[in-house]
C-alpha cells in the first residue's frame, strides 16, 4: 500500500499541496483526478522522491522511500526518460543492467505487441510510440508499485486503444497502480478507486465500484456531483 | 565486457602514459652526478668536518640538485617539490631545528639571531606595526630563551626604548653572558633633525624579563659629502660565548670614474667593547689591513683575523684581541688561481682557514685548501670532481656555503 | 560498487565523442603547428644561406638553432590545450544540466535507479577526471610522436634537441598540466578534484532550490574555498609561521580531503533529500 498522508508542498510561495491525503492499495488501479495545475504530478513526483515535500510524509508498505525499493515502484513520466540518442533496444539493455526487476520476456511480449522496431531510435519516434516505449520501460519491471503520470494525452486514438489494452491485461493485474489523468473518459471502466483533486486537497476519495453498485452512479457523475456543487 | 571496451582503453591509456611518464621521471632524477672531493695533498682528515653546501645545475637538462659536499662524498637533495618545499636553511638553523623543532617554530632562519650555550638557546628579532600615522611605527624586541634544563621556553615582547628617536632597528646578534641576555643592535636614530646610526647594546634580565640597561656603543655622524662611515659587527659562531664585540668601523669615501660611484675605505679603525665590564677599546690597525676592501675577518673569542686572496696567494693576518697587537701573519701561494674579484668562501675554524671557490664548471675546477693559522702551513688541498652516469656537456656547480661541523 | 561503475561506464560513453573530437583537434593542430614552425624556420634558412649566401655559420649565431621549446610556444600548440580545459570546465557544468534539458529529461530515470544516488554523483565526478587525464595522458603521448615529426623535418645541425621531459621543464604552462612530479601531479588534481565536487556541490543546490539555490551555491562555495585556504591565512595572519612548510602542506591537504568530503556528504543530502526534477 502506498500512504500519502498530509503532504503539503510550495513552490515559491505558492502553495502547491495543501494537506494531500489518500492510499493506494496493490491489485486496484488509483486514480487522480484533477484539472491541469491541481498537483497530481507534484504528488507522483513527491511518491519517487523526484522532489522533496514540506510536510506530511508517503509510506510504501510501511516504508519511507528508499533507493532500493526503486526495483519495487517504478513510474512512467508523461515524457519518455531515456536519452534521444539510443535506440530502444539500446534502451532496454540500460533498464537491464540496472535493475533486478528487469523482466526481458516481458519486454519482448509488449515490444510485439506494440509493434515496435528495437532499433529504432527514441529521438526519431511518434508521439505515440514514444509514448508506447515509455510505457513498456516502466511496464517491463517486475514491480509491485506502478505509477503513471497522464498516459493518454496528445496520443492519438489507436495509441490509446492500445495502451487502454495492457490496463485489462495481465501486465497489470495483481499490481498496484495510481494514474493521473484530467479527463477520465477512456479509462474509466478499468479504475478501481477514484482520487478527486482540487486546489492542492482531496475533495473526495471514493470506490468506483461502490459507486457504481450501491449509488448507480458513474465516475463522472461523481465528479459532476462535487465540482458543480 | 564488450560495453566497457571504452573505458577499459581509456583507464588503460592513462594508467601505461602517465605512469610511465613519471616513472621514467624518477629513473631519470637517479642519475643525478656525485660530486667528490679528491686529494692533491696532505691528509683528508684535515677536513673531515668540512661541509660545503650548493647547487649542482645540469645546462642540458636545466635541472638543479641541491648537494652537500663532504669529505666523505656528496649528499644530494634533488630540486623535488617537498625539497623545494623544506627549503635550504644554513647548516647551524638546519641543526638546530633537529634539536629543537618546537622552539625553532616562527623564526627566521638567520645565524646571528641566535644564541646557544649548555644552559640557553636564545633567539631574539625586532618587529614591528605600523601604527595610524606611517611614520611611528611601534619597535617590539621579540625574544625567546629556551631553559635547556628545565625544558621551559619563555617567549616575550618588549618595547625598543626611545621609540619616538628610532627610525629603525636592526638585530645583529644576541649573547647570553653572566645569567643576561644581551641583543646587539643597529639602530637608525633621529634626533633634532640629525641622522645617525648607533650601535647599541641592551641588556635584559631573564628572570624579570625586562630591559636592564641600553648602551650606545657606537655612535656614527651622519654621511658627510664624501664621506661616510659604518661600522660592521664581526660576527662569530652563535654556538660561541662571547666576551667582547668587534667593530670594524670603516671611513670610506665616494670614488667616481667614468663608468661607476664606488665607496672605497679610507680608514679603518676596530673598536672592542666587553660586555661584562662595557669597556670601550681601540685597537688601530697594521697599515696593510687599514687600505684593503675585499678582506674577510674571523673573531674566535680570542684571535681577529683578516684573510684575502691576492693574485692567488692566501693572506693572514692575525691580532691578539686582548692587546690589539698583530700576533702571526703570513702569505701562502695557493696551488690554484683565483680571480681577485670573485674572493672564495672562507671560514676559520679551530686553528685552520679553510678556502673553497665559489663556483665550477666543465672548465674550471674548484678546489678546498685547509691551511694552519698559526703556522701557514698547507694541510690540505683538494679538487672537486664531478662523476655522472650520463655524459654532461656543461654545468655549473655553485657552492655558497662552507661551514664546519 | 557495481553501479558505480556502470553508471561510470554509461557517463563516459555519453562523453566519448566530445572528447574524441577534442583529441583530434589536439593531434591535428598541433601536428600543423610543428610543420608551419618547422618550415618557417627551415625557409629562413634557405633563403638566408643559399639566396643571400650568408655563411652557416653566421646564420647560426644570428638566428639560432631551433628548438621544440618554439614549436610548443606557437597557438598551434597552446591553442588546442586552452580548447582541450574549456572542454573539461564546460563539461563540468554541462554533465548534470544536460539531465535536465529538453523534452526527454533523462534526470528522471537516473534519480529512480535502484542504487545510491551517491552514485550517480560520484560517476559524474569520475568522468570528469577521466576525461581530464585522459588528455594529459594523450598529450604525452603525442608529444614524443611531434618530436621525432620536428626532427625529421629540421636537419640536425640547426636544431637543438630536447626530450619530453626537458620540453615541459622549460614551458612553465605546460607544467603546470603535466607537473614534474609525481607528488605535484596529486596535489595539483586532488586540488582539482575538489574544486569540482565544490562545484558540483554547488549546481546541486541551484537544482535544489533553483535562484535561492544560485546563492546558497555561490555561498557554499565562499566557504569552502575559506576552508581550504585557512591555513595558510592562519599561518600569515594568527600564527605568524609557527608552522614548518611540511606540517602547512599537511594540514592543507587535510583542509582540502575535508572540503572535499564535505561537499561530497552535501551533495549526497541534496540529491537524496532536496533535488526537484
């Protein structure tokens, strides 16, 4: 499980975080949900330790971060975070030689699946293929933790019907996963557990299947219900 | 391994050229000459306690050595960093910083500032502040006596007196002598608007750690047209007690010709003082000693001597300090020649002058001559010899210092 | 440990082809450059015995024999070595804000590699030293090379004929890259070594807290050059030369093991504690 637990963060004077709460359990998908500036970003950053927080602290199975559990949570940035210059393969050989977790069958399974050539240079990639190998870089780790940070903006829509794909596959399952997204249209039916963001706070935490059985409401129903009010 | 192949090479690379490089560097400072001292005649025990200290300079390979040279070979110290580092202080401050490494600390590598007997080790020096206004500045004694028996050093600072009449002070030697602490000085005084340089001697009680007594041994007038006058302390081993002070105090005056202003002496006078009865004698000189520049004088406590090299003889000239009269004089022809501008080193030691050229090279020789002061006889001569490993076209070997151990 | 290397490894593979570049441009400039002093020399020469006729000798003692020493004093030579260290003091800078830059910010996955971050750190340190030895190593060994080239091309007579060692002794500013002992070689790279993890210390803390961080960057680095150079203002100014020159070498080197622990323990806080991507 990962714990944020009132976690306040500035930037400058502004106040970025103010108090962010809410857990992530393994085997659910979590999502934020916000709109662009909320901090849903600052928060993943914050989680990988990618930047430092003010107040409050995050545990990930009890734990504060460590440089180890790197091997176990790993986190897909809306940029691809390999340098231009390698190819994929080139790529896939770095994440091998760093980490334990490195699955190489994996890797090879969703490099077929989507399609893509491992020579290949990153520099030279679409928009969505870039998107595609950023993913199957973080996807291929045999982590227990995966973060994402809005995997479906400004990718085309095959793209994004792919992508969508590995949420329901077993690349996922038995994972814990929290994405960011500011419009939840495509994913909705995938997420077990909904983060409602607003100007740095939670404004509601909530179980979409709950939601769904016991208030026959959807996720953006939710949603319309706490921003209009 | 195939990924690491450039940073293998790399590693390698540095490691075999730079490596390699100041290996063959240290191969290369052990080739450095031996300089060696061979007999011509006499017997090499006469100067087994001579040491002579240069600088070996290699014109091919622009390298310098630094090298003592004894009786028994040399001993070299080759131009490296923490060589350089260490420095090259006089034999005497060289000794006495192995024997006292802790009271040796701060102080300035100069002979004459110390003193040492079985029971001291004195070191005194004059500093001073410039205080608001550049002309005062505030002239501090700083004296340090170590207590060999106690082991117990005492450091301290007094004021120069009559400080608004000095215009600068000059430490020219220090004595310990019946349980007080006497600091020769020169001083450049100012009074009612006349220069005049004194040479005084303070006294200072060790126990209360003050100035007991200020003498002014000498007192010179100002230069006079031609004119002008100095007096020179001889100077003798720091190592030595020391009853009375020699002053050579020299007239000379201003000789112009076409090319140069030279000071040449006129008169000579020598002018005892006895620091325990603070006597003042006058001893006049032999005629010949009078009209000579270029001569060096040796004190021994008993003995003054004159020495100069004239056209290739030795001349020595010796009075009894007691009674100011000329005790033994003679003239040697040296085996070698010697240019009469350049005087070599000389010191006197134990009844023997001992003579060294200041300089050789693949041309010209140096030698070492070790003569008696009493009778003139020639004990010792010997030439310096250089062997090197390699082949050396020029050289030059500077010696600047001959002293006895 | 083996991350270290790794990351060593992969930091120097990201350099190879500036500094590879920056060889060539050594080796070719200067071979240029003791062909151009060469010829200009042998010219002369030419025309002063066989044009105005003027005796060998004559022409000896007016011009002199040439020397490598010459050859070394032109920009041919000098030029590419000032190139080769605003190389180094670039890269410096340009090792860690090259993470940072562009759309593919690289800074992201090397902070979430399952190893220290010390490392990463402490790999960047080790490229710069590489890279730094690397062409001190690559100037003596192409110094020998542009010797025997020199002497191939000036007969022997008029020229005079130096070893590398003898060529350094007599340009002082190639002393001071390739020092004449091995113990100058440590002192002056250790020193070097920490001038650049005071450095690094400082492009940590600007990452850290960007324009707030320029300052305490700017500070740290006031205080760490106070630091190391203390004793010898202890010296001068406090102690009045109780120290032997020894016992001042030590204790600076001793100042200078801990400026460089410190700024090496500072930037291990701040990557670990501080950084924002």
């Amino acid at each position: 499980m990962i714990e944020v637990r009132a976690v306040e963060k500035k930037y400058g004077r502004k106040q970025i975080l103010k108090g962010i709460s809410f857990s992530a359990n393994k085997g659910e998908i979590t999502c934020l949900i916000g709109i662009n500036g909320v901090g849903k970003t600052t928060i993943l950053n914050a989680i990988m330790g990618l930047t430092p927080i003010n107040k409050g602290e995050i545990l990930i199975d009890g734990q504060r971060l460590k440089e180890k559990m790197f091997d176990n949570i790993t986190f897909i940035p809306d940029a691809i975070t390999m340098l231009p210059g390698m190819t994929i393969g080139q790529a896939m050989e770095f994440m091998a030689d760093f980490y334990s977790s490195w699955n190489q069958e994996r890797a090879t399974e969703l490099l077929e699946f989507f399609r893509l050539n491992d020579t290949n240079r990153i520099s030279s990639l679409s928009k969505g293929n870039a998107a595609k190998v950023n993913l199957l870089l973080g996807l291929a780790l045999d982590v227990d933790y995966v973060l994402m940070d809005e995997p479906f903006s400004g990718i085309d829509m095959f793209s994004r019907e792919e992508i969508a794909k590995v949420f329901t596959s077993h690349l996922i399952e038995n994972r814990g996963v929290i994405i960011t997204t500011h419009e939840v249209g495509d994913i909705e039916h995938l997420i077990d557990k909904v983060v409602l963001m607003d100007d740095g706070m939670v404004t509601k935490e909530f179980n979409a299947e709950d939601a769904r059985e016991q208030e026959g409401k959807s996720v953006i129903d939710v949603m319309r219900e706490v921003y209009q009010r | 391994m195939k990924k690491y192949w450039k940073m293998t090479v790399t590693i390698i690379v540095i490691i075999v050229s730079i490596g390699s490089f100041y290996l063959t560097n240290k191969v290369a400072a052990d080739q450095n000459p031996d300089v060696t001292i061979e007999t011509t005649s006499g017997d090499m025990a006469e100067i087994k306690s001579l040491v002579l200290d240069g600088s070996f300079f290699d014109s091919s390979s622009k390298s310098s050595t630094q090298v003592k040279i004894t009786a028994e070979g040399t001993n070299r110290n080759n131009n490296s960093f923490l060589n350089r580092l260490i420095g090259n202080p006089p034999t005497v401050i060289k000794d006495l910083r192995q024997k006292n490494r802790n009271f040796m600390r701060g102080k300035d590598p100069i002979e004459n500032l110390f003193f040492e007997n079985d029971q001291f080790l004195a070191y005194a020096n004059v500093s001073y502040q410039t205080s608001g206004s550049l002309q005062s500045y505030n002239y501090q004694f700083d004296i340090s006596i170590l207590n060999k028996e106690e082991s117990k050093t005492d450091s301290f600072k007094l004021q120069v007196p009559n400080q608004t009449m000095v215009e600068h002070v000059l430490m020219e030697d220090v004595q310990i002598i019946g349980g007080e602490l006497k600091l020769i000085t020169q001083n450049m005084t100012r009074d009612n608007g006349v220069n005049n340089t004194e040479q005084h001697v303070y006294t200072v009680d060790i126990a209360s750690q003050q100035i007991s007594g200020d003498e002014a041994v000498l007192k010179l007038p100002e230069d006079q047209g031609d004119t002008q006058m100095n007096a020179q302390l001889i100077q003798t081993s720091p190592l030595q007690d020391d009853e009375n002070l020699i002053f050579m105090v020299t007239e000379s005056s201003i000789k112009k010709d076409l090319e140069s202003t030279r000071f040449e002496s006129v008169q000579k006078e020598m002018v005892t003082y006895n620091l325990l009865t603070k006597e003042t004698t006058s001893i006049e000189l032999p005629e010949d000693i009078q009209t000579t520049d270029n001569q060096a004088s040796f004190y021994d406590g008993e003995m003054i001597y004159f020495v100069k090299t004239e056209g290739g003889k030795l001349i020595v000239t010796s009075l009894n300090q007691e009674s100011g009269k000329e005790d033994t004089s003679f003239e040697i022809e040296l085996p070698y020649k010697l240019k009469d501008q350049n005087p070599p080193l000389m010191t006197i030691d134990n009844g023997k002058v001992y003579v060294a050229t200041r300089s050789m090279n693949q041309n010209q020789k140096a030698f070492v001559v070790a003569v008696d002061t009493q009778t003139g006889k020639l004990l010792y001569s010997g030439e310096l010899a250089v062997t090197s490993a390699e082949e050396m076209e020029e050289y030059v070997l500077y010696l600047y210092e001959l002293s006895v151990k | 440990m083996k991350s270290y290397l790794k990351l060593v490894n992969f930091e120097w593979n990201r350099v190879t082809r500036l500094f590879a570049v920056l060889l060539g441009i050594t080796f070719v400039a200067q071979m240029i450059g003791v062909i151009v002093q060469a010829n200009k020399y042998v010219k002369m020469a030419d025309q002063s015995i066989n044009v105005d006729l003027m005796p060998k000798a004559q022409f000896l003692q007016d011009f002199g024999q040439i020397d490598f020493v010459r050859v070394v004093r032109s920009v041919w030579f000098m030029g590419p070595i000032m190139l080769c260290i605003a190389g180094v003091a670039f890269y410096i800078f340009f090792i860690w804000y090259r993470d940072w830059f562009g759309k593919n910010t690289f800074i992201y996955r090397l902070l979430m590699l399952p190893t220290s971050r010390l490392n990463i750190f402490l790999a960047k340190l080790t490229t710069i030293l590489l890279m730094t030895f690397g062409f001190v190593a690559f100037q003596l060994m192409i110094l020998p090379l542009e010797n025997v080239v020199f002497k191939s091309m000036v007969p022997a007579e008029f020229r005079l004929d130096f070893g590398t060692r003898e060529v350094i002794r007599r340009v002082p500013e190639l002393g001071l890259i390739i020092p004449s002992s091995i113990v100058e070689f440590f002192l002056y790279y250790g020193a070097g070594l920490m001038a650049v993890s005071i450095i690094f210390a400082g492009i940590l803390f600007e990452r850290s807290f960007k324009w707030k961080g320029i300052i305490l960057g700017a500070g740290y680095a006031t205080v760490a050059v106070f630091a190391f150079i203390s004793p010898l203002l202890l010296q001068d100014f406090v102690l009045n030369g109780f120290l032997y020159p020894i016992e001042l070498l030590l204790l600076e080197i001793l100042a200078g093991l801990i400026v460089l622990g410190v700024s090496i323990w500072t930037s291990k806080y701040l990557l670990k504690q501080k950084i924002t991507v």
